[in-house]
C-alpha cells in the first residue's frame, strides 16, 4: 500500500503543471474505516450531511443556471437567472452522436465545447471551443474521442482534457496549448474552479490540489453495480472533501447523472437533503437535481434554497450553475 501510494503521488507532481498548484510535501489522508456492501445487496454506510441549526432554509437562488437542450438536428445552450430563459449559443448538428455525447458548458460559464465533424465509425472528431454567446468558434483539435460516460472534463474554465490516439490531453485553452496526462493517471472530475481533481491511477483513486491528497475508495451497492462496468467520479467540492459519482454503462455512451456523494476523508456515502444528480459550483454550492426541482446546498452540504424548475427546462440538462 505505501509503495502504490508513493507512486500515485510522485505521479501527481508530475503534472503539477497541469493542477496549477506548486508542488510541496504531499498530506496523504488514507481511510481504515472504507466502506463495504453490507450483506452483498445493501447500501453502503452513509454519514449524514451537516444541518443548521434551524432546519433549511428555503430561499430564490439568483446564480445563473446553464442547460443543455437537444431537437432532432440542433444543441442549444440555456442561460436562465430567475424566471429569464436566453438560449446563448446554438449548436448545428448538435443532435449527432458525437456532438450529443460530449457538448459541454465550462463552469464558469464562459465557453461551450464539443467534438464535432465525426467519423462515426471511429468515433473520433474536431474538439471545437467557442464562447457562450456563440462567438469566436475554434478548432482547438482533430481525432478526438467522442465515445465514452465522459468525453470531455473541465478543470476549471480554461482547461479541458480529453482523449485522442489512446490517452488523455489536457487542453490550455487560454494558452492555446496541450499536454499528454502521464500514465497511468485517468482525469475524471474537478473542482469547478480547477483547484482540486479526482483521477484514478489504476486500482487507486485520488483527489488532489497539487499540496493536499486524499486517497479514497468506494463500494457501491452490489444490486445497483451488476447492471454497470464500474462508476467514476463526476464532480469535486470545492474544497475537494465530497466526490460525486456516477456509473460507467456497458455501452460507449455518456452517463449525466450521479448517485451518491462520497466523503474522501472517511470513503462513506454522505446523505443529503433531496435527492438526485448533484452538481458542484465555482461559489462552493452544490446542487441536488430531481424530481421537478433544484435543492441548493452550501459548502457543508446544508440546505440554503430551493428553486422548483419549470416545464421548460425539466428535460434539459444541467450543466453549470454560475454566481
């Protein structure tokens, strides 16, 4: 275990450049008290989130919301603050298979990004990034991967990773440059700021922000996991304790949602209020997506609003909550 530890963290500063935190001594928190499935079908322990005092407070939430919404031929991207919905940049073709499984919103907003012109065969395209009003496209690459639960992972708003002849690349988008992700490391999840990343080298999982790493790991319910190829993380609180995650199909399509939440420091499931696809936010909220509405939670993971969706977004896509 020291020896596997030891090589994920030479492993981590390595890339140091692409975590953008200067390298230091490493703080390794491994759990003894991992999670185990309980009697082969049963849920793995939960820890309960933190409560106020008072109970939750409902409130209006006025962060800007962004969805994803698809027709038969086109993608549009949805801005909507309140009861305002402004459709920001439209996608032609984004209906296809490689534009419909790997459109994407920054996380702070700013720019879309997919990969387009595909050979399906392959399924490989152009990475294209544009900004969020449908301005200044690029084409940022050719040959990129488009299959898989998660084609393209944000770091943050300038950098993106994907993959392309058989490994990751991280894309600087404000530079204009690229980088191999160094074997055997799998970037899967982020903060939304880009502070604090989620990857998995081989058997091991790991969040780090370059000074701090927490190594984790997680058993999912054995009735829930026969129907899937494994689960990866989706998403990273910002001050990097809470992973969310979700399934790996057994198809090469992509997989929206999470669910569970996991505590790095203890490797529980945590419970929280309402129930759905969790999203974690650049201002260090997460939000709790289902059942016709949004529960908006603070960095302790209690309650602070609620925002109940309309039909006009129920069947789009979350992809990024800004303010």
């Amino acid at each position: 275990m020291r020896t596997n530890v030891s090589r994920i963290v030479a492993a981590t500063f390595a890339l140091a450049a692409f975590v953008g935190v200067a390298g230091c001594s490493a703080d390794i928190n491994t759990s003894a008290d991992q999670a185990t499935a309980q009697g082969g079908d049963s849920s793995p322990p939960a820890t309960e989130a933190p409560s106020n005092a008072d109970g939750a407070a409902v409130g209006t939430a006025t962060a800007t919301r962004w969805y994803l919404a698809f027709d038969q031929h086109d993608a549009t991207v949805h801005a909507v603050r309140g009861n305002q919905d402004v459709v920001k940049a439209k996608i032609s073709g984004g209906g296809g298979p490689c534009e419909s499984n790997s459109v994407t919103v920054s996380p702070d907003g700013k720019r879309v990004a997919w990969i387009g012109d595909a050979d399906e065969l392959k399924g490989a395209g152009s990475l294209f990034v544009e900004a969020t009003d449908g301005s200044g496209k690029k084409t940022v690459d050719t040959g990129v991967l488009c299959l898989g639960a998660a084609a393209l992972v944000w770091k943050g708003g300038d950098l993106l990773a994907a993959s392309k002849d058989g490994r990751q690349i991280a894309y600087d988008l404000a530079k204009g440059a690229a980088a191999p992700i160094a074997d055997p490391e799998q970037l899967q999840a982020a903060s939304a700021d880009g502070s604090w990343k989620a990857s998995k080298f081989n058997d091991q999982r790991l969040v780090t922000n370059g000074q701090q790493s927490h190594v984790y790991s997680y058993q999912p319910p054995a009735a829930d996991a026969e129907h899937y190829s494994g689960w990866a993380a989706r998403g990273v609180s910002a001050d990097g304790r809470y992973v969310a995650v979700g399934w790996l199909g057994t198809d090469p399509s992509r997989k929206w949602d999470t669910f569970a939440v996991v505590d790095t420091a203890t490797s529980k499931a945590v419970t929280l209020p309402g129930s759905g696809t969790v999203l974690f936010a650049a201002n260090g909220q997460a939000l709790v997506r289902g059942d016709g509405r949004i529960v908006v939670l603070d960095a302790q993971l209690r309650q602070v609003a609620a925002i109940a969706e309309g039909d006009a977004v129920k069947d789009m896509r979350l992809l990024a909550y800004v303010g």
